[in-house]
C-alpha cells in the first residue's frame, strides 16, 4: 500500500525497460504481475488518474496502457465502479474459443445471436443487487420454487398461455424438459407423431428410451392435414410432438386455422400434444399456442436459453394438474432440480422488462440478418421468415444435400443438411438449414452467404452435363 498526497495505491506498475513507450511498459506490468500472481482475478485497478499523477505522466499514456490490456482480456472496465482484473486473465485463449477452427464460419448450429451479449451484461449487472439470496442459496423443489413459477405464469401470458404457479414446472432447459415429459408420460415401443423434419434432440431421446417417432410429410404451411388424419388413423399412437411456431428446421409457422384443425384431430384420437414454443420469442405477432385450444390433451414447453443465452438454461413446462402431478412423480424419483440462482435471474429479467429489450434487440438484429439472406440467395427457393434464428433452403430433387454440406464445409462454412432433421429414410425433399444468429457478425453472415452461394452455383455447373 502506497500513501501519495492523501490516496492509498494498492499497486503501481513498474516501468523496467525505459527503451519503450511508457503505455507498452504499463501494459506489460499489468500482464506480467496477472501471471505472477500478484493481481489476482477481481482485483481493482487505480484509477488512471491516480497512476498517471504517481508517475508523472500524461493520463491518456495509462488510459491507452488500460486499453490494451482490455484487448487483450487482462482487465475489464465496469460503468461506475473501475477497473478490474479479469476473470479470465491468464487463460490460454485457445481454451476460451468456442470455435475449433477459426476458419470455419458457423452457420449450422441455431446459436442465440451473441452479438446481443454486451446488453444481456449490462442488464445482468442492474439487477444483482435485487437477487433474493434467501431462496437462491438453498435447495427448491424439484419442480421449481413457488415465487419464480408465479412470475413465469404471469410473464407467459404476452404468448398467450393462460396458467397458474401449479401448473408451471420449471426445468434446466428445454431439452431436460422433454425428458422429464417422455419419462414420464411414455413407455418403450410407445408412438409419437411428428413432422418429418424435426428437432434433432427429439430424435435422440426417443432412440435412448426407445420411443418410435411415426413421420408426417409436410408442404410450406406445415404439416400436411390429411397425411396427419390418415395416420392418426393408422397408427396406434400415444402423442404428437410440434412446433408450431418458427419449426426447427424449416422455420414454418403453422396458420391459426390449421392449428384449430390439428387440435380436433389431436382430441379425437385422444393423443398427447406435445407443443415446443422454444422460437415463439421469435415470431413479432404472437399466435395462439395449440395448448391453449385443448389444454386437457396437451403440454406446452417454453424455453429461455434461445431468447436470452446458453446460460439461462431454464424451460418451462405448463400442463392440466393430472399430468403435472406425474411430472412432478418423476421429478421428485430423478431430483433434476432446476438451478435457483439461474431461475431467479430469469425471473428478475421478466419482472423488469429486461428479458423483453433483449429479445427486442435480437428482433432487430435478426430481422436484418433474414433481409441480408433474402437479398443474396433470392435465385433460390428459401422459405420465407422475418426473424428466424434460421432459414431453410430446398434444393432441386436431383441436388445432394449432404453432398452440399460437405462442399460447405470445405469451403469454410457449416451449414446443415435435413438429413440431419429428417425421420425415416423416405424424405421427400432435400435442404439446407441456414443459421443467420450463428456468424458473429451480419459482415460474417454475408461473407458466409457468399460462400454459400459459390458452392450452390458450383455444385449446379458440375449437374449441367447430366442434367443437360
């Protein structure tokens, strides 16, 4: 601790190689006192001020010093409150990479567009001084505490879901969500309707609990009435699993009138909806869920991690109290406990409007994102939506859409065939899935989508001569 003129430093860098710019010298202290372990993660800087007083020298010599070092993610500066050391400082970069190849650009996976990253951080840090720790650092129950599934039936009445606290559960994610319902609510050999493009993690969880998924063929407006009757006909079905909103991974929104008719199918064969509302953030005119039409024959899944980020890995399931009850049955065996500080900060989000300015903001992004899309692949058959997370591209009847992953791939852009969505081995289509929230940047999305259109036009020129 140093006393000058009446302030007390808790640390002053040391200027050791006088051949360099003083800012540089700055820096590389800061750098080297991280590693040797002198400043620790949080640990708050001087001001700028005081440092460049203390050394006598001009302010924006430390201010530039204190910039770099930001760029290089050694300290971070928080509005109002300083200069600290970061939590990361010292951690190879490498391992703080979410990319495996920097090369690549990432439009396959339906990230949660990170750019809007910065405004999710600065609401976090408003709202932590309000944190109930009473409940946050104790156990819940499994199904959720009682306050923040209040909060979530009230907030989930803008989607139109009309519920109280009891028929709210609260999960770690949609995924967790699903499992705890098909846990449940089904037995091995059991059947479930579905779309013949469909959630991936669907797929995955029916194979493990040996599960059958009974595959609906579909047109641009969704799944196809008739085949859907025919097979509820057909089939001794147990469920049917949707997404009428925004469906992954065609990203079609089922019509009012097809979800009325869909939900008189549904209770005439006395099936099980199962309705994932994980993109209805997405759609800026909000419809109204299946569930909410036949309320005793369905569940309805909403998850957050999509809206907001990977972090708030908290879903909610709304369903009639004789299937809550064998949800919580289930539960309360597998003691899945959602976490109570994640479900708090959520909760906060809502109750604040916070959670609303940052998918506002996502809106905004993404709805610009799907007009730069448009603009570039307008030669091609892409289905349309506003401000989908994603877009779907079918491909002429004679295209591989595998094929075309590949050449993607070694092109330098993911993006997904259908054959990763697709149920049976009858798909009467072909397609890519197009991420537009993946890139880390609209000036990456466009580079990809250029990409993406050389290889299109590419793979056509090589079919010429068999097409032709």
């Amino acid at each position: 601790m140093i006393n000058y003129y009446g302030n007390e430093i808790t640390w002053v860098p040391r200027l050791e190689e006088p051949d360099k710019p003083i800012y540089i010298l700055i820096a590389q202290s800061i750098e080297k006192d991280i590693k040797d372990g002198k400043l620790k993660s949080g640990f708050k800087l001087p001001p700028q001020r005081i440092i460049a007083n203390y050394l006598g020298i001009n302010h924006s010599t430390v201010t530039r010093a204190y910039k770099l070092c930001q760029e290089r993610g050694l300290i971070k500066g928080v509005i109002g409150k300083g200069t600290f050391v970061s939590s990361t400082a010292g951690v190879p970069v490498n391992l703080l990479s979410d990319y495996k190849d920097n090369n690549i650009i990432e439009m396959g996976m339906a990230l949660p567009l990170y750019e809007v990253n910065k405004l999710i951080e600065t609401n976090i840090s408003e709202i932590f001084n309000s944190f109930d720790y009473d409940i946050t650092l104790k156990y819940s129950s499994p199904e959720g505490h009682i306050k923040h599934r209040y909060i979530a039936s009230k907030w989930l009445e803008q989607y139109k879901i009309n519920s109280t606290p009891d028929d709210i559960i609260i999960t770690s994610g949609s995924q967790n969500a699903l499992a705890v319902i098909l846990i449940s609510l089904f037995n091995k050999g059991d059947r479930i309707i579905v779309d013949e493009f469909t959630y991936t993690g669907l797929k995955s969880l029916a194979k493990l609990l040996g599960i059958i998924l009974i595959p609906v063929k579909g047109d641009h407006f969704g799944i196809d009435i008739e085949e859907l009757k025919k097979t509820c006909k057909r089939e001794n079905a147990k469920g049917v699993y949707l997404i009428p909103d925004c469906h992954n991974p065609t990203s079609i929104t089922l019509s009012e009138e097809k979800r009325r008719i869909i939900g008189e199918i549904i209770t005439k064969y006395n099936l099980l909806l199962i309705e994932d509302g994980t993109f209805s953030f997405s759609l800026e005119k909000k419809l109204k869920p299946m569930s909410s039409l036949i309320p005793n024959n369905s569940i309805y899944i909403h998850g957050t991690s999509k809206a907001l980020n990977p972090t708030f890995r908290i879903s909610y399931i709304v369903s009639s109290p004789n299937h809550t009850k064998q949800l919580q049955h289930c539960l309360h065996n597998l003691t899945w406990m959602p976490s109570p500080f994640t479900s708090e900060l959520v909760s906060l989000l809502q109750t604040t409007s916070k959670y609303n300015e940052i998918v506002d903001a996502k809106l905004k992004i993404l709805k610009e994102r799907n007009e730069l899309l448009d603009t570039i692949l307008n030669e091609y058959n892409v289905l349309p939506s506003n401000t989908s997370l994603f877009r779907y591209l079918i491909l002429p009847n004679e295209w591989s859409d595998t094929a075309i992953e590949r050449l993607c791939l070694e092109s330098g852009i993911q993006v997904f065939s259908s054959k990763r969505f697709s149920i049976g081995a009858d798909a009467h289509h072909n397609a890519i899935r197009i991420s537009v929230s993946a890139p880390r940047s609209s000036d990456e999305l466009k580079k990809g989508l250029q990409i993406l259109k050389d290889v299109l036009t590419s793979y056509e020129y090589r079919l010429e001569p068999i097409l032709y």
